[in-house]
C-alpha cells in the first residue's frame, strides 16, 4: 500500500492513516502548504501559524517560527544587498 492510498488522520493515536507534516496543514483529506508568512511545527495540524507581529517570513512550507525574521532585520538585508 503507498502512503498515498491511506486516508488522513483525525487524530495523532489513529492507525492505518497518515499526519501532514510540519510546514503544512490538512484540509479537506490533502496536505496543503503554510503559505508565506506563516509555519506550521506540529504535524497534524488542520491551520498554520502566523508570524508573530513585526515578522515575516517569505518562504511557503516553513516548518518553525525560526523561519519568522523581524522586520527590521529584513529591510536592513533588503537595503545591503
């Protein structure tokens, strides 16, 4: 049986099924990346987190609020390169 064929998990002690991995979030049985500005670090979960405020990150499918860069240390890299 591929990964594929299992159906998504309701709940991180089910069998036969599979977890969303962190960087993404389920949505209507699919694995749907965490768009920019956002992460996502518990597999299984059905949303993304935001940046906290006066952060960001740029890149789809973050895993952890690491990938989350203030602002202004942003702009300053923007402005030097």
């Amino acid at each position: 049986m591929w990964l594929l064929d299992l159906p998504l998990c309701s709940n991180t002690t089910q069998l036969n099924c599979f977890l969303c991995s962190s960087g993404t979030y389920a949505s209507n049985g699919r694995c749907i990346t965490c768009p920019a500005g956002s992460y996502n670090d518990i597999p299984g979960s059905t949303s993304c987190k935001q940046c906290k405020p006066g952060s960001y990150n740029d890149l789809p499918g973050a895993s952890s609020e690491l990938f989350c860069i203030v602002s202004d240390i942003v702009d300053k890299l923007t402005l030097y390169n």
